[in-house]
C-alpha cells in the first residue's frame, strides 16, 4: 500500500526525493579526532537541548 502522505518544509515544498537540507554544518576536528569525541553527536544534542 502506498500512504499518499508527504512531508514538507514549512514553507509548502517538498521533501521526498530531495532529502532534507541540513541548515547547521558542523565538521570534526583533528583534536576532536584525537581525543576520541564525536563532536557532530555533541552538536546535536547541544541543539535538541536547548
């Protein structure tokens, strides 16, 4: 069965066979790497809380 369901943007356009756009870029750094961190996991939740 197919749902006929989309996900949009707030703004009215589609998602689906676009993917969604990140809008905040994070990138690791090499002391992040070396110290074993996942910053873009730390990003993340850093967002979801506040």
């Amino acid at each position: 069965m197919i749902s006929g369901i989309g996900v949009y943007y707030p703004d009215g356009t589609e998602t689906q066979r676009v993917g969604v756009a990140p809008d905040i870029e994070v990138k690791p750094t090499i002391d992040g790497i070396k110290a074993g961190r996942d910053e873009l996991l730390e990003k993340a939740i850093e967002l979801i809380k506040n």
